[in-house]
C-alpha cells in the first residue's frame, strides 16, 4: 500500500442553511478544497452522505458531484453508514489512492437535512427497523438508555454529561464555520427541556446542513500540492450489532473500540501518542462512551473527563476544539469529513484561537447509528 | 496493484419475493458465496443498494449484514449508484484486495423493492431532482426519449427494440434464478401496453426482489478457495451529465464509453477480445446504446444486433445470457453483482444450457440513471 497524504480542504459553515441546495453546499465544500490544493480536478471522488434520498429526493450522488463541480466524467463513488458516512468516504479515498488505482482523490461528505422532512424518523432509518424502529425507538431515546446504562455501571452523573456540552459550547464559540457561536453553562444545560430522560436538549447535537470535501494524493506527491501535507497514518473500521438491545454492555460501543485497535495497530501508535482528537459526540453521552472505547480513559471513567478540564482547549488531550457535533452542527454525512478537516489544520498549525500547541498526531473517530458503525483515522504531520 | 479473483458467488432467484425480508435476502445470497468459496468470514464487505432507506425504511446496510450474516465486527461499507450500485460494490471491493488492505472481500449487491412502496417515484430519485423530475419525468420518460432519439437519428425500428426483449426472454427461460420463466415473441412485444411511447411494457424490465454475491480474494491466494478462480483484468467507472438534456446527443451514453475506455485499456484488451459480455438492459433500448458505447456495434447500428442473431446464445458474441434485467429481473442494487455472477459462471464452464462455448474472457455493463454513471468490469478464465 502507497502511503497517503490530506493535501487540501475546503468545507461550508455548518448550520440551517435554507438558502443553500444539496449541490450548492457540495460544489462550495468541494471547489474550496479543490483550490487549497491548488488542483483543477481529481481522478476520482467518493461522497459521504446518509440520506440524500430521503432528505430531498435525491439518490445517485455521485454525477451529481461530478457535473456540478464541473468535473464530469469522474467515478465518483456515494458511499454510506449513517451518520458515520463521512469517515467512510475519507476511508474509501484513502484505500483507492492506496491501491494505486488513482493518484489525485477528493472525499466530501454532506447531508441537507433542513428541507421539510421529519428529520427523526429519517435519522431512525440508522437503526435497525425490525428490532429497534418499529416499537417506536429513536435516536435520542436509544442513546437516553446508553446514558443511563452508563450512570447505573459507573456512576457518571447528569453534572458529567453536562460538562461535554459545557465545553463543546466553549470550542465552537472560537469556531467561525460551527452552528452555535455562544457558550453554554452547567446550568442552562441542566435545565434545558428534556429530551429522553436523562437527555436534555443541550445534551443534543442539533439537525444542521453542510458539506466538508478533503483532496488525497500519494504521500510521494504531496508536496506538488501543498507544503505542509498531513499524512493518513492509520484508518480502521468495525461494526457492532445494530440493535442496542444485542450487545452485553449497551455502555460500552464494541465498534468503536474494534475500529480503534485497528488503526492504532495500523499506526503503529498508543492511545498516550494522540495529541488532539474530534470523536463522535451527537449526544454529550456519546463523547464520554468513546473516550472509554478509544482508551482515552478507562472504563467506566469517562464521565469525569470533561469535568476535570483534561478534555478541553489547555488540558491534556483537548477532545473535539472544533466544537464537536454538540455545538459545530451535525449534517451527518458531512461529520466524519469535517473532523478530518479540524484536525489538518490542527496539524498544520492553522487553527487560530483553537491551537492546540505543538500537536503532531490526531485522531478522528466517527460513528453511525448507536454505534452499529465506528471509522477511526490517524494523522501525522510530516 | 494486487491482481484479484472472484472465488465464489451466490445469489437469490430474483422476483416478487414477498415472503423474503431485506436481511433474508442478503443472508441467502451471502452465505451461498461464502459457502461456494469454502469460507467461515471475510475480512471486509461491500453492500451496493440503491435506496433501503426509501424502499423498506432500512439504511446503514453495513452493520445489518455484518450482524445477520453472523461476522459482527467486520468492516462493511455500503456504495450507491442507482442501477449501478451493484457494480460499484463490486469495484470498490476489487480496489480494497488490490490495495492490500484485506484479503478475502465480499461484494453484495441487493434492492427489495416490492413492499409496498410507489416504486417509480423512488426510481426516479435517481434522476436530477432539480432539473428533471420536479417537471414530471420519470425513467420510462427517459429511456423512450433515448428511443425516440436513437430511432430518429438512426433509423431504428420497432422491431429491433422488440428483438432485444425476444432475446433475452429466450435466454432467461433457460436461467431458474429469472424473475420469468417464459419466453416472448415479437407480436406480443408490439402488442403489450404503452408505457411511454414508443416503450412498451415488454421493453421494460420489472420491479424485482432479490441479492447477489461473490468473494475476492487476491489472485495469488485464490486456489485455497476453488479451483477454478476468475481473473478481474480491469475495472473502469465513469460518470457523464445527470440530467438527460444536458447530453449532446441523448442517444450515445458517453458513460458507458468513458468506463469502458478505461477498462479496456486498464485490461489491454479490445472490444473484440470479448467472449460474452452482461449489458444494463433496464429498457430494450438501453441495450441498444450500450453495444455501440462498448464499440460491440458501430455508432448508430446497434439496432440491428439483436435482430440478426449475433447477440443470441449461438450468435458470434452472446449479449446478456442471464436474461438480463428484462427477463431475469432488476433488483436494482442487485443487478451489477449478479452480471458478474452470470460472467464468473460462463467462463467457469458453469452455465448449464446457457454455456457460451470456450468463452475466456467476459465483461459486465451496470449503469445509473439514464446512463449518468456506468461501470464496466473484465474477467478472465485463468
């Protein structure tokens, strides 16, 4: 396998942007990314997307991008896992220019979900039909039992699911593209309206629309693109069982975990290595079950993570400085891409008033459904 | 590069499968590939689906199979290209075993269509929403503009367009896995109902139920799992316009050319190298302008194939022994994985009374839409 490098990337404010069509944010994402490349075009594409189909009438992705982007003619694959369908579009891109298939790749993701469609039926599509949906379970009330497996277990409090969005809120607000510009407190959140006992909606990211587009190449040409290439070290990826009901430990995401073993082994890195990681935080339980799972903290003490500080901008391992899905916005195809983005320029030095100093090796992790489906990736600066 | 194998494929009978679920369709075809390569797992998975989520309500298909084909834990990536999201499901697992990054790949295709569901207006979601099928247009539209285009412009009649579905209908009452079991004459052809002139309803190819699979492995490895392994020399995808209008002539699919282009040059072989070959024949017509885009026939006298028997079973290049889609079905997301089951059989030797004699090297056609993506694959007997 060709080592692989990030070499460009280009994104769209996230957020309800009822201006904006599905290509609108597409061809914006893509031609930013395009141009941070300083490319014309690409050999090949892959977009990340959930649902297209039942968010706005629209499958078949793929020329879509192409014609509107200008570069008609290119494959350009459409790939999906729920909300994690955006690391799997940086994953995809990352083995076709591994394989030495094509040498020039971009990986969007995006997703329109404000358009007029019940957003939280469609979102339950994520979750197993059969087993889940059809009694009437949706996403909020899957991750409320996760949350309270986990304070049963463990004994994280309401408090410690706060502090995630506390300082998720506190990120975002440095981030120019994120949804939410403002702080929020321990309090605003504990008295926010309650979503799925024990989930309030400050514990919830929001419904939002936009699109993030990455350019690969091999790592050999990088340098034709840009002068500080970020290098993929590492991409891992596992599913779970769909239906929650099916796992031993409904507080603990195997998916994750598995995804994790992999890249870290792919790496050749230990979790004490990651200098600056954006994990999967739809709901501020899931940011502490996957900190547990990527060994950021041991079982069963992820919950004390944000509160102690060690989690936030300053701390140890600062956790999600672009603000996380809580307070960036959550167009679910375009997550995995957009914390690809955030941790380039993490690495590259270029993340303004959200630096983390000195960061040599970052980590995404993205996630579908209640954990059905978990990507991790690994970069280095080079 | 790595060279890749298949070594094993199963798939359901296609058809109105009303009693088959979603997950029952992809288990029986998936463990019948697995069972055929003398397989327990696979290293990694892609789905090709078109629209679950429209269909049966079910996305994040990866999980589901990993979790009902009883390999949790498996990474499984689902791709979509409309029509031809069972080819690129194909494509990409071949990319993942030449990449080095797994051995043993299963590539599934599936749609369960029958449901219930205003399956047109699904369908139709494959076309440019914005610049398409807000104005009322839907596939059968399309294709009899195809039609109308290509007759106009080349003198195309009637009865070649009624040929292609006497054909296939011949070849797919030899195949006990087609949706019909019958064969059709010309006079029934013209006398069937107008769906969208001049396309009538044995022009068209039916709603179907239904999955497909094979295993690859890399070719090095893949007498450990049969030993009859078929070589996959080249893999080609290419996009062109969504929308029809956009195309300088309606009746070329420049799609098809571009993929097959690459294909033929990635596998250094010519058109006329090409024993027996598996063509996206989603309208009569459509086989008509994929033979000239694959240079099968001139540019304009692709009509007359069928008609004058080079295209049969016996002909100088039998086109669609399977059937095809018009008469062994068209599970959309299905289709492409089992144009290459129906290849993988011939060149094995394996096709019963549908056998191409000494044929050695096959290729497969799967489009999207109205030819705005198209993949083609090359096999060979090694």
């Amino acid at each position: 396998m060709r080592d692989v490098a990030v070499v460009g990337a280009g994104m769209t404010a996230f957020g309800e942007l009822w201006h904006h069509s599905l290509k609108d944010l597409f061809v914006e994402a893509a031609l930013e990314a395009l141009r941070s490349a300083g490319a014309d075009t690409v050999d090949a594409a892959y977009v990340g997307n959930m649902s297209g189909g039942q968010f706005v009438g629209q499958e078949h992705l793929g020329p879509l991008l192409a014609d509107h982007l200008g570069i008609r003619g290119v494959p350009v694959t459409r790939v999906e896992s729920a909300c994690a369908s955006g690391g799997v579009a940086l994953r995809s891109a990352f083995i076709d220019v591994a394989s030495g298939m094509n040498d020039l790749v971009l990986a969007v993701g995006l997703e329109k979900m404000n358009d007029g469609v019940d957003v939280t039926n469609v979102l339950a599509t994520a979750a197993d039909q059969e087993g889940e949906v059809y009694h009437g379970i949706t996403f909020p009330g899957l991750y409320a039992m996760i949350a309270r497996a986990h304070m049963t277990a463990h004994g994280t409090t309401l408090e410690d699911l706060a502090a995630v969005s506390v300082k998720n809120h506190r990120h975002g607000a440095l981030n120019p593209k994120a949804q939410f510009g403002h702080e929020v407190t321990v309090e605003q959140v504990m008295a926010s309206s309650l979503v799925a006992d024990p989930l309030r909606l400050l514990h919830c990211s929001p419904v939002s629309d936009g699109a993030a587009a990455v350019v690969l190449c091999p790592l050999s040409r990088a340098r034709e693109f840009t002068d500080r290439p970020i290098k993929i070290r590492a991409s891992g990826f596992a599913t779970s069982s769909m239906a929650l009901a099916d796992r031993q430990d409904p507080a603990f995401l195997d998916a994750v975990s598995r995804s994790a073993g992999s890249a870290y082994k792919m790496a050749g890195v230990k979790p004490a290595d990651i200098d600056v990681a954006e994990v999967h935080d739809c709901f501020s339980i899931a940011e502490i079950c996957v900190l547990e799972a990527l060994c950021f903290a041991e079982r069963g003490s992820g919950g004390a993570a944000a509160r102690s500080g060690e989690t936030a901008l300053g701390g140890r391992r600062p956790i999600n400085t672009s603000g996380g899905l809580k307070s960036k916005g959550h167009p679910v195809g375009a997550t995995g891409v957009a914390q690809v983005i955030e941790i380039f320029e993490q690495l590259r030095g270029e993340a303004g008033k959200r630096q983390v100093q000195d960061a040599a090796i970052g980590l995404t992790q993205n996630m579908g459904g209640s954990g059905g489906s978990s990507v991790v990736h690994i970069f280095e600066r080079v």
